[in-house]
C-alpha cells in the first residue's frame, strides 16, 4: 500500500473561516464600538474567545496535511503528531448535526496510538472514508475495545469490525 | 464539536434578530397604542387637556416615532441593558424586570429540579418494577397529573388551604418581605411559599416524564443487549444504569430546550391564580395594554433561553448518543 496524502477541501476551509470571522465580527464589534453592560460584555467575550480559537483551529487545518501511510498516519502541520496503527489503543467515530432530525451531519474521527497524542479528523477531509477504514482494521486487529455509537458510525459506513464491545 | 458550537451559536443570531422583529411589530400591530387607554381614562374623568397630554405621552415614549426607528432603538438599548420606558409606570423596563426576573429564576428552577428528580426516581421505579403495586400506583399519580389543569389543582389548593388550615398559599413570600432588601429571613419565606406552586407548576410536567421515561426504559430493558449483559452475569444495577438508562434518559436531555423558556413564560395562569410576583402576569399585562417595549423584552428572554436550551440540549443529546440515525445522512 502506497502513501496518500490528505488535505481539507479549500472549500470548507473557507467556509470555516467565513464563520469565524462572521463570529469574531459579531461578538468583537459591539465590546468595541458600544458601551456595553457588564454582564452582556462578558458574554460577548466568551464568544469572541469561542470564535477565535475556531479560527486558530481552522488555520491550524489549513496548514496541515495527513499521510496515510501502510502504518501510519502522520499529520504534519504546526501541531503535527503520529499514530501508528500496530499500536493504535483509540478510535471513537462520532456524528453530529446541528439539525433538530440530525440529518446533514457529519462524523468525527478520533485516534491515537500509546504514548502518542490523538489525532482528531472531521468527514469533511478529503479520504477521510480510507482513514476510517484503516483505523478499524488496525483496531480489529489491536483489539480495540469499540463503543456501541462507535460500531454503529463504522457499519453506516459500511465498515463492520468484529470483536468485542466495550462495556466496562 | 467545535464545528458544531460554532454552527449553532452563528445560527442563533439571525433567529434571534428575526424573532425580536416579528415579535415587536406583531404586538404593535392592533390599533391604538399603550397610551390610547391611558388617555379614555382622562377622558372618562373629565380631563380637558387629555389630548394634550396624550401627545406628551407618546413623545415620551417615542410612539410619535415611526415603527422600525423604535425598533432599532430598543435592540441599541439591549446591549446597555436599556429596554426602554415601560407605559405601565412610566419606569424603565429594566428596573421592572428585576426582582421578578430573579423570583421566576428561582421558581422555574425549583419546579425543573422537582420535575426532574421525583419523575427519575418514580420512573425507573416504575419501569424496573413492571405491573406490580408501586408501578401501578406510580401510573395513577401520572394520569391524574396529566389530566388535571395547573390552574385547577391551583384554586382547590387556595380552597382546602384557607377553609380547612386557615393558610393563606399566594404569594411568594410573607407581606412584610415585599419591596425589602433580600435578606435570610426572606429567603426562607421565599422557600416556604415555594413548595405549593412548584408542585402545581410541576405536576403535569413530572406526569408526563414519568409516562416517558418509564415507556422508554421499557423499550431498552426488552432489547437483546441487555439480555446478554444479563447472561453474561454483569451486575443488574451496572446493567441497568450503563445502557438502557443512558438511552432512556433522552426525554430529560431533549426537553431542557422546551423546559428553559418556561422560565420566563411559563405558568402564566396560575401565577395569575395564586398571585405570584413573577414575570408571567406582567407579561399578560403588558401585552393587554401593548406595552411593546416590556412586552418585547420578556418574548425576547423566551426566545434567547429557548435557542440556548436547544443549544444545551442538542449538545448534551449529541454527547449521550453520538450516533447516525438511520436514513440521517452525513455530507461526506
């Protein structure tokens, strides 16, 4: 298996940043230009906070790459880390939705291998679907204690692992 | 999860934008304004020069300004806590607000507690001790609590406590509290007043939860997960609290949107019926006499506390089940 590099659509990435500067805008504004009360300041600020922080994080994206290599996964970018799948020990796969029927949402990966900080990829990451797919393997094959939600993510994806359920 | 706090709180700023306007030109809508019934009691009384003062009236209040200038006005005001002068008593709403604000906070929130914690407990009850005397009994209260009124419950209550204990159950607190600074002794008397309509409040609402939780664990409790949890000798309480009450707690999680805006809104009959000093018989003043700037500025609350309790719930809901539904689909 050859290596594959991976990046977020530019697309979203700018989409992304559209929001947070919408957000950054909406919250910095009035602490800026209103006499604004005590109380109310304080809640502008935690968004403004909460915006800028998505912007570092989109940027963050913007300057990172994944490999997806035969046994690795490397994300080298400004926080970059490795995870190597022979000793992969965590895989979550969750879905959100910011609708009330939570259709159109999309799927979170977390992964991390011992001793290693997790990586975290969103489904909006172009091949995200081989990452998945390599993960569950390796956690198949690792014997990674996988959550119900988890399994249920991989088998909408059509990704069945075989093993045990983590219910401790 | 970044991704999607950010999504949601984006999203409430044009809700909320949209609702603030609808709400304050609806209330402007019908003819007449808060002054029209100030100036036929002048009228009524006597008063040559009402017309007169009708005219400062409304210059004081600004109704001699064009609808969307008010408007914009009154969201300005929002960000220095300003809402504007209210018609009832020619005093800013903001100073209004306050203590009922702080006294329906307070028994909102007592009343979400009892809901929660007395439906959890006779719930699961109900639903692990499955049509014998205590699930039966735990049914009853339900179906009685659902069918019997709020307001109802409340005037028979006002009835048995006066005829036959001599209490007076209105009011939030004893008459010499009112219009005082908070103190201990008016925190206890808050607290004694409290326990009669946090009931009467929370009575439907508990009834109901009991009938939810209780169907929805009995749901879980037949599926074959929990089956073979048993087989495989996993203690029945661990059992029990792991999976199925994690999923058929949904209900509480979900509800917290529907459960916030009561707060401000909510129990409006019966604060009428047992003379509580909170914000639900203002608002019904206020909307009477379209007294629009604190008409606005309690539907305003509603709608800020609905879209954050749907907020909190979602989120909450999302890290109890992060699961696709089946035919959700996702963008990638």
């Amino acid at each position: 298996m050859s290596s594959a590099e991976l990046r977020y659509p530019r697309q979203t990435l700018w989409a992304d940043y559209l929001r947070a500067a919408a957000g950054v805008l909406l919250c910095g504004a009035p602490l800026l230009l209103l006499d604004v009360n005590r109380w109310l300041a304080g809640l502008l600020l935690a968004g403004f906070l909460l915006f800028a922080l998505f912007l570092a994080r989109t940027a963050l994206r913007h300057h990172t790459r994944y490999v997806l290599g035969p046994d690795t996964l490397c994300a080298d970018g400004p926080a970059g880390t490795l995870v190597e799948w022979a000793r992969l020990d965590r895989l979550k796969l969750s879905y959100f939705s910011t609708k009330r029927d939570r259709s159109d949402g999309w799927m979170q990966l977390s992964i991390g291998s011992t001793g290693g900080r997790m990586v975290k990829v969103d489904s909006s990451l172009d091949g995200f679907h081989d990452i998945v797919e390599r993960a569950a393997r390796a956690a198949e094959a690792g014997g990674v204690g996988l959550s119900e939600a988890t399994r249920a993510n991989l088998r909408s994806m059509g990704i069945s692992v075989a093993g045990q359920e983590e219910l401790a | 999860m970044l991704n999607f706090i950010v999504r949601r709180v984006l999203l409430m700023v044009p809700t909320l934008f949209v609702i603030s306007a609808l709400v304050y030109f609806i209330i402007d809508l019908p003819p007449g304004d808060c002054v029209t019934s100030q100036i036929d009691e002048l009228l009524a009384r006597g008063d040559a020069d009402a017309l007169v003062r009708a005219d400062e009236l409304r210059a004081l209040y600004g109704l001699d300004q064009p609808l969307w200038q008010r408007y914009f006005e009154w969201v300005g005001g929002i960000f220095r806590w300003d809402f504007g002068l209210s018609c009832q008593d020619t005093v800013p709403v903001s100073e209004l607000i306050g203590e009922r604000m702080a006294l329906t906070l307070i028994m909102e929130s007592s009343t979400i507690a009892f809901i929660w914690i007395v439906s959890f407990v006779i719930g699961v009850y109900a639903a692990t001790h499955q049509y014998r005397m205590g699930d039966y009994v735990a049914s009853f209260i339900g179906f009685v609590g659902l069918s019997v009124p709020n307001f109802l419950l409340a005037l028979v209550l006002l009835y048995v406590g006066k005829v036959y204990f001599g209490l007076s159950i209105g009011g939030l607190m004893d008459p010499e509290y009112i219009d005082k600074p908070f103190s201990w002794g008016k925190f206890v008397s808050v607290a004694e007043h409290l326990i009669i309509p946090v009931i009467v409040i929370g009575m439907s609402g508990t009834a109901g939860m009991i009938r939810r939780l209780r169907a929805n664990l009995l749901d879980e409790l037949q599926k074959q997960y929990v089956v073979t949890g048993r087989a495989k000798g996993l203690p029945p309480m661990r059992l029990l609290i792991k999976y199925p009450l994690r999923h058929a707690i949904n209900p509480f999680v979900a509800d917290i949107g529907g459960l916030l805006p009561d707060v401000i809104s909510g129990s409006v009959i019966v604060s009428v019926v047992l003379s509580l000093p909170t914000t639900g018989p203002m608002l019904l003043g206020a909307l009477k006499t379209q007294d629009v700037n604190l008409a606005a500025t309690f539907l305003l609350f509603v709608a800020v506390l609905t879209v954050i309790g749907m907020l909190i719930s979602d989120l909450a809901l999302a890290a109890l089940d992060p699961r696709i539904r089946f035919g959700a689909t996702s963008e990638k």
